[in-house]
C-alpha cells in the first residue's frame, strides 16, 4: 500500500450551512493532521473550507492554498496558511489541484466542489489521473449525485468499471481507511474510456 503524503480537499465555501457538515470537516482534517498529511484546497477562508484550514492549523499540520488571483483581490484567501499558489485563472487552479496528491477527497459543497469533482472524475475515466477519488456522503448529502451516476451507467453513458473510480465514505474519521481501498487504477484506462 502506497503511503499518503498529500491529499487535496474539494469542499464547499458557504458558511450557511449545519453545523454537522463543520464538525464533519473538523473530524475529518484532524485525522489527515494525525497521519502526517499535507493538505491542498482552494485557500478559502469561509465555509467547510475555513474550518478546513483552521483545524490543520490549529493541529500544526500542513496546508497549501491553491487560487486564482482575482480571488485574493477579493479577500477570499485565508491569511494563515502555510503556503499559497495563487493561479492566472481557475483552470490553472483545478490543474494544480491534482498535482503531486496521493488521493482526492470530496467533501459536500456546491456548485464549485461539483465541478472540480466531476473534472477529476473525467481525466480519472480518461487514465490521466489514477489516484483515489473518495467522496464523504455525509447523511447521504451526496445520494442523488451517485444516483445520477448510476443511470448515466444504466443508460449506457458510462461503463460498469467506471463506478470504480469513485469511493464514497459516510464517516469522516475514516477517509484513510476510504483511500485504501479504493480501486487501483492506471493510466491503461483509457482502454476502456469508451463504452
Ligand atoms: P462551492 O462548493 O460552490 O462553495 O465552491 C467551492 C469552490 O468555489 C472553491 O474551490 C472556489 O472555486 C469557489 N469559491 C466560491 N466562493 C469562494 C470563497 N469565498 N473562497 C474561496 N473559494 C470560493
């Protein structure tokens, strides 16, 4: 089993939400803290991504903050973490993202945790990415997102093989146990890219 040195965090960046999905966070980033993980994310300051940041830093982890620099300009970055790449332009930060990270890990969010979600799960399909995808569906946040997924397999817009690019995990605690044992994939994926 490969070790874990860096992971990258997709979350969302509303502060309206339960407290639930805050302490989910916090759980989650303590555990990555404990293992000796650095954490990448998109160096926001409110919302899970805030209390992601504060919790590694608070346990004297390891984070960077990776944003485009229309986004420092608006104040969006959080000050205190260790190291910022700030990015020409979000699709520059969706690359840097997956650089160098053992796994992916989604936690719930919107529009924008979709998107780079969905990215990820696109070049992991296409053999370019082949880390583990895990997916935290807390109280099921995420069931109709793995539903959609389901019928676009049903329907013949994806594989059966294609579900193993995704782990989902319903406790936050256990992320490292999610992104071993995920599926092993390799760049030969592309093989099988098409249905
Ligand atoms: P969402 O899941 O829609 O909240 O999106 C999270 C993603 O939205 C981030 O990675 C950014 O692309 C973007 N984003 C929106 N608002 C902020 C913010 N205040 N700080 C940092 N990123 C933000």
């Amino acid at each position: 089993m490969q070790k874990i040195k860096k992971v990258c965090v997709y979350c969302g960046s509303s502060d309206k939400v339960d407290p639930k999905y805050f302490e989910a966070t916090k759980t989650l980033a303590k555990s990555l803290v404990k293992n000796n993980i650095t954490v990448v994310y998109g160096g926001g300051a409110r919302g899970l991504m805030g209390q992601l940041a504060d919790t590694v830093i608070e346990e004297k982890g390891r984070i960077i903050g990776i944003m485009p620099h229309f986004m420092k300009e608006v104040e969006f970055h959080h000050k205190d973490v260790n190291e910022f790449i700030f990015t020409a332009d979000m699709h520059e930060r969706k690359k840097q993202f997956m650089v160098g990270v053992d796994a992916l890990i989604t936690l719930p969010g919107g529009c924008g945790t979709f998107e780079e979600l969905m990215e990820a799960i696109t070049l992991k399909r296409l053999g370019i990415f082949t880390k583990p995808i895990v997916i935290l569906n807390l109280d099921g946040y995420y069931d109709k997102l793995f539903d959609m997924l389901d019928l676009t397999v049903e329907e013949g817009f994806m594989g059966e093989k294609h579900k193993d690019i995704w782990t989902p995990f319903e406790n936050p605690a256990k992320v490292i146990e999610a992104i071993n044992t995920s599926v092993p994939w390799s760049h030969d994926a592309i093989k099988f890219a098409q249905v």
